[in-house]
C-alpha cells in the first residue's frame, strides 16, 4: 500500500528472511509486513502480529528513523485496518463453529 512518503507490503517468507532477519534474533513465522521509504527504498520497520499481545505491532529497524506525524499516522491506520480484519476472521470462524 503506497502512502506519501512510505510503502507497507506484505512480505514473503523468503524476502523477508533476506532483507527484514538481519535486524531480529527471531523473524515472526507470518503476517510480516514491511515498512520502507518511498524516495530510497530503504527499510524503516515491520509491522508483525505479536502473539503475546494478540494484536500486530510495528517495531523499526534502526535506532535514528525520524518519523513525521503523517507517516506514523499511516502507519497506525495499516495496523488498525489490519487487527481489525484479523478480529472479523476470528469472529466469523467462531460463528462457523
């Protein structure tokens, strides 16, 4: 999903073993979705669902990213959009039970 400034995909499991690893002891197994720079490409974070908290997160990969109020406003509403799809999957799979 293209955005002003930024881009969210969601990753394959083989890019993101390449590209998102080196930044994390431990990759989540699915739903990895990464978050880069429109001008450079460079990679600004991940946004992953998050097991503990049963929801997903973004986390950057870098400790120095300066983010504007409008990208992180994007972000925050890809991960809205995201839990809320995944809180109507569950919600339908209970019903189908």
């Amino acid at each position: 999903m293209n955005f002003k400034y930024i881009t969210i995909d969601r990753e394959t499991k083989d890019h993101a073993e390449r590209d998102v690893m080196p930044y994390f002891l431990a990759l989540p197994k699915r739903d990895i979705h990464s978050v880069r720079n429109n001008k450079s490409g460079a990679l600004l974070g991940i946004i992953f669902y998050y097991t503990v908290w049963r929801e997903f997160v973004f986390t950057q990969v870098e400790p120095n990213v300066i983010w504007s109020h409008g990208c992180l406003s994007d972000v925050r509403g890809y991960i809205e959009k995201l839990n809320d799809e995944r809180k109507a999957r569950k919600r339908s799979d209970e019903k189908a039970k």
